[in-house]
C-alpha cells in the first residue's frame, strides 16, 4: 500500500468544508483519519467537564462518518508532539496535513511540529479551515491589528473575496488503518449523571450543526436582530459549540445564511468570534492578563461565598441565578444573560473576571479560549472595544426589559413560579414567602462600589 497521508483532526471534527482533509483526498494516497487527545500542551485551558461531554459524542459521529466513506477515525491519547510522530513512523506516511489554530500553545506546538516533520523529510501542510480570515489577513490601514471591533467589521465586509467558496464533503475516502483507543477509553462522560439536561437539548456532531444551522435560517434568523436579546424566545442559533469543535466551519455558516433576509446581524455576531481569534492571535496572553496594562492592579474584593453564591445561582437576583442554572443544567447561557451575570459578578461583587471565565471554562459547552476571554474582558472594561467602566448592568432592570413575564426565570428558578409577574424580580418586594434567598448585596450599594473603584483606576491613569 502506498505510505498515507496523515490528517490531523483538532478543532475541526467534520467533512464539508474540510480543506486538510480535502488536500488529503485529493492528493489521491490512502488517508490516515487521525485525533489526538492532548491533556498537557494546553495545561489550564484543557477541556472542561461540558466541553469532553460535547467532545465525546461529537468524537463518536466523527468516526462513523468517516466509516461510511470508507474510513476510520484512530484517537490516540498523550503530548501531540511525540503521539503524531509516533504514528507518522508506525505509519511510514510521508505527509500530514492539519487546519490552523491560533491558540497560543496550539500555534507554539504546531511551529514545533512543523519543523521536526520537515527535519524528516516528511512533508507537512496546514489550510485555513477554522476561520474566515486569517488574523493577519484583516489589519488596519497602519498594518496593525484591529482593537475595535466596528472597523474591523467593515475591513471584513471590504475582504469577504478572501472567504471563498466552500468545499464539499469528499464522496469517498481511501482510509489507511491505524491502531487507536476508542472514544469510551478516553473517559470523558462524568461518572455521576450531571449531563441528564444536556442530551434533551443538544445534538453534538455534523448533522446535528447543519440542522441548527437550516433550522435558524427558515425561522428565527428573520427576527434576530430584535429577538435575540430574549433568553425565553429560541431566537439564538445556538451554533456555538458546533462553531467551536469545527462541526461546520465559519465558511459554512457564512456562505450558507448570507443570501437569506435577516442573515446580516447574525453575520456580525459570527464576525465578533473572528475578531476574539484575532485578540488572541495578537495578544497571547490574553486569557491571563488584562488587554489594558492599567487594569493589572484593579482593587479586587475577592470573597468566596459571593463567588460560590454566584456559581450556585443563589445570589437572590433571579436573573443572574436563572443564567447560572440554566448554565449548570444545559451547558449553555442565552447571550444576553452572560452579559448580565458577567456584569454583576464583576461590578456589583468586584470578583476578579478570571474566576467567571475559569467558571465558564469548565461549564460551557462551547467553552472557546479566544471568546471566553476576549468577552469576559469586555464585560470587565479591560479588553479592546471594552464596555465603558460605567456601564454597569442593572439585574433588576435588565430582567424586566428582557424577561418581562418571568417566563425565563420561572423556567430555570422554579420556586419563584408562584411569585406575581410585578415582583418576579424583586421577589424580596412580595409579602409572600419562597424558599429564595435574599439578595447578597444590594444593587445601589454594590453599583457605587464598582463605579468609585472604576473611577479610582480612571483617575489614576491621569
């Protein structure tokens, strides 16, 4: 048999619109499908709890995808460095062939790789298969990289040439076989059943992103732009985690929401994700320190119950602890609401935004390094195009816009059902009795606290 081509699935766990495995393919050797679990090269940002949920099942359509193309999926377990040059001498392949990433251990190893595949003769080859632009691509009149995101936006909409077409899942595959673990081997499902609300509302893998994906398109993409900011209407796509295991590429998405009326706010909301890929691509530290120097001495309060109180979804503002439990139930929070609890853990309870995106990390389905940092530090006021310090959502009021009803909170804070709609979120105003908890610190309090603390920094600074 002639030696193979080695495709390194990462996160990009899919067929269409694949230009790794399309090159592979085309080049006309067997394919050699391989995935590589690696727990130490990204240390802190290995994968969450929800995320190997999402991983595991999304893992399992991969491998039967490939199986009816004629081919198989082999997972190997280690550090990729040494695991993909093991299975390139078992294999005796003479290329391999990856999409980029631009996480900034994912871009070191990746460097690193690349050279010791060429120190060998072997022939190693990465496409842009993850992103609409490359980070590089989209850069300012100066040759600078964007730190606003509405130029950058109008710098993407003046290159959309760049984009292309999209490519079509390959008919068949000339699989190479390789000895591998199976997904169960990897042990990502929990050992006590905390996922028992995940499977009622998500279908990891291709199928289930481009039905998302369809479904968005025929009925709620025609009211985004108004509707997505209220957590109980499914007005969201919810492509996130698809968007983030690579189930369907960005290119995808674009390509196929673009011609339908109503796609153009939704485009933007896929266009922030490339401009956090960008932050990160050019600010490696990103998800550690904050993108404004100034804010590394920020006068945290830090304070453990507050912090266990807002994980817990007991802060006793039923907005924030609606997010959070829907959070803790579904792996997933509406948009609008993470604003809300991100706004309030890090202003009204002056916790440090690394603990909400360390708390996000684990507990989201979707848990992306570049858009769970760029956005925890938006909320903060320390990143680029951040919120200006003195926007502090008010809970109270955010409730009422958004959740006028109540429908959202008595959904995923069942003991106020019973609370009339003008108290629903001021339960503590009700002379009835619930078994919710009173607010843990007042609203006009904690809002003056952030606002002297931002306005200390802000004075400082001059």
């Amino acid at each position: 048999m002639n030696a193979p081509v080695i495709v390194w699935f990462r996160h990009d766990l899919r067929l269409a619109d694949h230009p790794a495995l399309h090159a592979a393919v085309a080049a006309g050797s067997p394919v050699l499908c391989l995935y590589i679990h690696d727990d130490e090269t990204p240390e802190q940002w290995r994968a969450g709890a929800a995320s190997r949920w999402w991983l595991h099942h999304s893992l399992t359509k991969l491998g039967a995808a490939l199986e009816a193309k004629g081919a198989s999926l082999c997972i190997r377990q280690g550090r990729a460095e040494k695991v993909l040059m093991d299975v390139v001498l078992e294999s005796g392949a003479k290329a391999v062939h990856w999409n980029r990433a631009y996480e900034p251990y994912a871009v070191t190893r990746d460097t690193n790789i690349k050279a010791a595949l060429k120190s060998k003769s072997i022939d190693a080859q990465s496409f842009k298969g993850t992103v609409l632009f490359e980070p590089w691509e989209i850069k300012t009149g100066g040759g600078t990289p964007f730190r606003v995101f509405t130029p950058f936006y109008k710098a993407c909409l003046g290159n959309t040439n760049l984009i292309g077409g999209s490519l079509a899942a390959p008919k068949k595959i000339n699989g190479f076989a390789c000895a591998g673990l199976r997904v169960d081997d990897l042990k990502f499902l929990p050992s006590i059943p905390w996922d028992r609300g995940f499977a009622d509302v998500w279908e990891p893998g291709e199928h289930g992103a481009w039905t998302r994906l369809r479904d968005f398109i025929e009925g709620p993409m025609k009211g985004y732009k108004v509707q997505r900011d209220f957590p109980n209407i499914e007005a969201t796509s919810r492509l996130s985690a698809h968007l983030h295991f690579g189930e369907i590429s960005h290119r995808d998405v674009w390509n196929t929401a673009m011609p339908h009326g109503g796609s153009a706010p939704f485009l933007r909301e896929l266009a922030w994700r490339e401009f956090s890929i960008s932050l990160l691509h050019f600010n490696p530290a990103l998800p550690r320190e904050p993108l404004q120097p100034k804010f590394a001495n920020f006068p945290w309060v830090p304070n453990d119950a507050h912090l266990s109180a807002w994980k817990k979804g007991m802060t006793g503002f039923p907005i924030v602890d609606a997010g959070m439990k829907q959070l803790w139930q579904t792996g997933w929070m509406h948009n609008r609401v993470r604003m809300i609890v991100g706004s309030f853990l890090v202003k009204h309870l002056l916790q440090p935004w690394q603990e909400g995106e360390a708390w996000f990390w684990d507990t989201l389905v979707d848990a992306d390094l570049a858009n769970n940092a760029a956005s925890w530090q938006w909320i903060a006021g320390c990143g680029a195009d951040a919120a200006p310090y003195f926007r502090v959502f008010n809970p109270i009021l955010q409730g009422v816009k958004f959740d006028p009803e109540g429908l959202y909170v008595r959904h995923f804070v069942p003991e106020l059902r019973d609370v009339p709609t003008e108290y629903i979120h001021t339960p503590w105003e009700w002379v009835g009795k619930t078994a919710y908890p009173a607010p843990i610190v007042d609203h006009a309090a904690g809002r003056t606290r952030a606002l002297d603390a931002y306005a200390k920094l802000k004075n400082n600074e001059t």
